[in-house]
C-alpha cells in the first residue's frame, strides 16, 4: 500500500501551498536569485498529492498501523478502514479501540514497514532539530532562522516542503531568505561525470594532484573497462600536467566569484589557479607592508582620514577606493551577490592597493628627503588599507587572513584574538573623492603612454628619462602637477619629468 500526503491536520496541500506562495509573493519570504520565483509560483500552483511511502531500509516508519483481530486472519491492507495512525502504537490502538468497537485486548496492530519520504522527514527539520513539538527553551530562541542556502534543484522537493510544513504546525515561516547556488559543471560547461571523466574532486583542487593519480581514482569505481579508456582521454585533455595545488581559501574565493554565472558555474581549474596566485600576492603585499612600516610601528586609535596628517593625494586616493570596495562589499552581502564583494576585494588589493599605492610610497619610504610626518601618514594608511583588507577578504580566504591578522600590530584597545570575531569594516564617506579617483584615472593614462613610448624606444628600466608632457588645459596641467610623484614613479621618468606646456620646455 502507497501512503499519499493530501492533508495535513485536515487542511488540504494546495491550501499549503497558496500560503507558501503568498508569502513569496508579499516578500515576506526572499528567493534569491530573484529569477527562481518563477520555479517557485509554478510549482506551487499545481500542486499534487504526494507520495509520503518509500519502500527503504532507512528512515522514519510511517505510523501507521493494520488492525487486526485476535483468532482471526490479517485485514485486507488494501481496504483503507482497516487501518489507523498515529504518533505511538498505544496512541493508535487507542484510535483502533474507537473505530471497531472492540476491546483493545481483542486488537493485534502491524505497522506498516514503509518509511516516510526523506523529503517528508527533512520537512520538519528546521523546527524538529529544536525539540518541537514541544515548546522548548531552543524552539523560543532560534525558531524561525533567517537564511538557508542549497542547490536550486531542490527547491521544490526541500526548500517547498519546509516552507508549507513551517507554516503550517509551528504557524510562521521556517526561514525568510532562500539563497540558491549553482551546479558545478566542468569547463566546458558539461555536466561532472565520472564516464567522461571530468569529475573535479575539491580536495584534489586543494591539494593538487597529478595526471597518474587522477587516472588511478577512476580504477577504484565500478567503471566499465571502455568507460575508463574514455574517461582517460577527457582527463588527457583537460588536466595533461595533473591539477596544480590552489589551497582552501583559493578554491572558496573562485567558487563565490563564479556565483555571477546564475543557474550553473562551468569551474575552470586554471581560474582557481589565478586566485592561488592571487593569494600569493596578498602575502607578499602584507610582507612588504609590515617590512616598511616596522616592528615599533603603532597604529593611531583610529583610521579616519582626518585624523591623519600630512596626508598626500596618493593617500586620498587610496583612501577612496578603499572606501568604495567596502560599499560594493557591503551591497554584495546585502543582496547575495558574493561576485560582487569577491570583485570589489581583487580590484582594490591586486589593481589599486597592490599595483598602484604600493609602487607609489616606494620612493616616499626609502628617501630621506620626505619628512617624517609624510611618512607617517603613508604608514598610517598602508596599516589601514592592510586591516581593512583583510577584515573584507576574511569570509572568502579565512586561513590565508587569519595567518596574516596575527601578525599585524593592533591599534589601541584591540584585544580581539581572532579576525573571525571583529566586525565587518563599515564604508567611510568622508574618505570617498570622485575628484581624486577620476584624476587619478588621468594619471594612469598618462603612465601608460609614457610606459608605451618606453616600449616602442626599447628604454631599459634602469634608465630614467625626462618625460615631456603637452598639457593645453589648465586643469589638466594642475592634475599632472599635482600627481608629479605619481607620474614619476609609475613611468620611471627622471627627477624633472613634467612640462606644463611645450613653450615651457628649454632646449636641450
């Protein structure tokens, strides 16, 4: 006999899923992304009756229970009034004792030996896990959640059922935010099978692994001899050299960068190879940093921008795109898009942090001709662009961060001991400048040209020379000296690299 779920407590599936449904049509509950309510309202508007009977080893046993009669044969299973339910056999021969009429010493019970639909018992979880039904101390404090996160292609058969369960016997939503993430495919979009050999094994990615010992993983499955020759050739020709050792935190950032694909991410190893080496540079960026700012170094009680003096533009501008990774950050969080926060963390550590402000203070740290209140203001914010750093890449590179948070110096009435309990840095709008950052996109301009003649004239990089600059608007020429230094060092031109106008330059 197959048991079917048409009611709960009486009231009827689809009126537990027009609840379900209404409630992400108001917004009390969140799907995220927002392209998958329409799986949602399409499901739940033609609902069925569902089969709650598994005919498995495992689970929980339907209670339900075949009455029988003593000196008489076994009921006919097939006949509905031949059986009752419920919570415990006592609880069911009592229902028995009501239905037939007759003593409860006269009723032999046999439970049914099917179990319930694992999508049936992991319907109760969100509550069941806290002592429900009882009202316990748990259920009071942490029932409802607020977030769950699983595949989309559950959606229905889970994240659905939980929904309508929740509402239904504990009379609130079980969570009010549903975050879906993607399939992993291989990359060429394919899905991972172990007959075409492209199933990525994680800890393989982690620690890397060679083209030997990827064709010996295939031996220790049930493969078929033809599959294996197969499976051989696919893994020859995406992996011919073996998978290169990326690292935990390297392979977590790539998967929370590939979330911007949607409904699938076609996993490219070499990616995750560009993140390892994208760690490599974090490391290396903090190494030199704690380097130039030294082991006596104290960082001020706060990192505000005003509160540091002497501060140079190349200071402001770092300031500023710091500040705007850490909105992008923010909204990225807020709205589930992690591709957006992972991208706001490479853009300011590799592109501008790295690139641009570290070759920028070179110069201003290792010459004696700068004051000493210049270079404590580029020490203060180098501290400040490493602490903030870290803090934003600490949920996408955990190990990597926290390594390096235990060796940075502390600013005054830091005792947290670990970067996994500080507060996520909050975005500062008196750093943010428009100007500076749109001036500075000038300057970069012009350093490329200036790179780019050096190129086509094949100057070597120990050679400094004069860099002569036409500049018609007096703005712009304000910019260009303004940015003197920058423009210096990111070109490798001499001491007297700038001109405001040709008419200004002296023969020879």
């Amino acid at each position: 006999k197959q048991w079917y779920q048409r009611r709960v407590r009486g009231v009827k599936c689809d009126s537990l899923a027009k609840k379900s449904l209404e409630a992400a049509e108001t917004g009390e509950l969140d799907i995220f992304p927002l392209a998958h309510k329409d799986t949602w309202a399409r499901w739940l508007s033609s609902i069925r009756d569902w089969c709650i009977s598994r005919q498995l080893w495992w689970g929980h046993r339907i209670p339900a229970y075949l009455i029988q009669f003593k000196d008489q044969p076994i009921s006919d299973s097939n006949v509905s009034d031949n059986w009752v339910v419920g919570a415990t056999e006592e609880e069911a021969r009592n229902e028995a004792v009501k239905k037939t009429g007759r003593q409860a010493s006269d009723i032999i019970l046999h439970q049914d030996p099917d179990v319930l639909d694992t999508w049936f018992s992991s319907a109760l979880f969100p509550f069941s896990v806290m002592g429900w039904p009882d009202n316990t101390n748990d259920v009071k404090e942490y029932y409802p959640t607020s977030v769950i996160e699983t595949g989309h292609d559950i959606l229905f058969f889970w994240i659905a059922r939980m929904v309508m369960m929740g509402i239904h016997l504990t009379g609130s939503l079980p969570f009010n935010k549903i975050l879906l993430h993607a399939m992993v495919r291989d990359a060429h979009g394919r899905k991972m099978s172990k007959t075409l050999g492209n199933v990525i094994d994680p800890i393989d990615v982690i620690e890397g692994i060679t083209l030997d010992g990827l064709k010996a993983k295939l031996l220790k499955g049930n493969l078929d001899p033809k599959e294996i020759n197969r499976a051989n050739e696919g893994l020859e020709e995406d992996f011919p050299d073996g998978i290169a050792e990326c690292g935990t935190d390297a392979m977590r950032f790539a998967l929370c960068a590939y979330t911007s694909q949607g409904r699938d991410i076609n996993l490219d190893i070499k990616r995750v190879e560009g993140y390892r080496n994208f760690c490599n540079k974090i490391w290396n960026a903090t190494k030199f940093i704690l380097m130039k700012i030294g082991n006596d170094f104290v960082p001020a009680p706060q990192q505000n921008q005003p509160q540091i003096p002497h501060i140079g533009v190349g200071e402001k501008w770092i300031l500023s795109c710091l500040s705007r990774a850490i909105a992008e950050y923010e909204e990225g969080f807020q709205t589930f898009d992690f591709s957006l926060a992972t991208s706001a963390c490479l853009r300011f550590w590799r592109d501008q942090l790295c690139d641009v402000y570290l070759e920028l203070v070179k110069p201003i740290l290792q010459d004696d001709t700068f004051s000493p209140e210049v270079k404590q203001a580029v020490k203060e914010t180098l501290y400040t662009c490493l602490d903030i750093g870290l803090k934003l890449l600490h949920p996408f590179m955990p190990f990597l961060t926290e390594e390096l948070y235990q060796r940075i110096p502390r600013r005054a009435n830091d005792n947290i001991p670990t970067i996994s309990l500080v507060r996520l840095p909050a975005a500062q709008p008196q750093w943010t400048s428009d100007k500076i950052e749109q001036d500075m996109k000038f300057v970069q301009e012009v350093v490329r040209g200036l790179r780019n003649l050096r190129g086509e004239y094949s100057v070597s990089p120990s050679k400094r020379p004069q860099a002569l600059i036409e500049i018609n608007s007096p703005e712009l020429a304000q910019i260009v000296q303004e940015f003197s230094l920058a423009i210096r060092t990111l070109s490798l031109s001499g001491e007297r690299a700038i001109a405001s106008n040709w008419k200004e330059v002296k023969p020879g």
